[in-house]
C-alpha cells in the first residue's frame, strides 16, 4: 500500500565510486518498504545503492532515520525532471517508523 505523503528526504550515494551528491528532496509517496520522488540529479541509475535519510530534519531530529536503499525504476519525467523509485533495503541504526502515524494503522 503506498500512502501519498510528502516527507522530506537526503539522498547520497553509498558506494564512492559513484559522482558524489547530496539531494534534499520531498517523497511523492512511500510504502513499508519503499519510496518515490521526483528529482532533477541526472545522476541516478536503475540498481544504485543509496543511503537515504528520512524524515529529514535540520538539525537532526530523533525521528530521523538512515537507510540503504536501491533504485529499482527511472522514469523520465521531463528534460531534466526523473522519477526515482527507491527500495529500502535495511534500516541504518535505531528503528523508527518511516511515515510515522500518517498511515492509519
């Protein structure tokens, strides 16, 4: 079930021989077990490996939670505007629920 939900977000490479950049960006929607948003970073691929921080908050908040992620799906939205569908493959550190009471359970 994927909730529409705009939670803010930081994305990084996590492999260092990918272009290094850092993306503050807003989700389009999430699941369990995944998430979407819309980039302008040309420099995502289908299988890149990501480290994701989300809900992003400046300074750190303790809701903030790290994960690895994948991209699984690349849409070309526009001249330079992509879809980036991002599975989360673990959690990084201490558990936290990644949409929070936004989900109705």
């Amino acid at each position: 079930m994927r909730i529409r939900i705009g939670q803010p977000l930081k994305v990084r490479p996590s492999d260092p021989r990918d272009e290094h950049f850092e993306e503050l960006n807003v989700t389009t929607n999430v699941s369990r077990d995944g998430l979407y948003f819309i980039s302008e970073v040309g420099s995502y691929y289908e299988g890149m490996r990501l480290f994701l921080t989300i809900p992003y908050h400046s300074p750190s908040e303790p809701m903030d939670q790290e994960y690895l992620g994948q991209v699984t799906r690349l849409e070309r939205l526009g001249e330079r505007r992509w879809g980036v569908a991002i599975q989360l493959l673990t959690s990084l550190g201490k558990q936290a629920e990644l949409f929070g009471s936004h989900a109705g359970e």
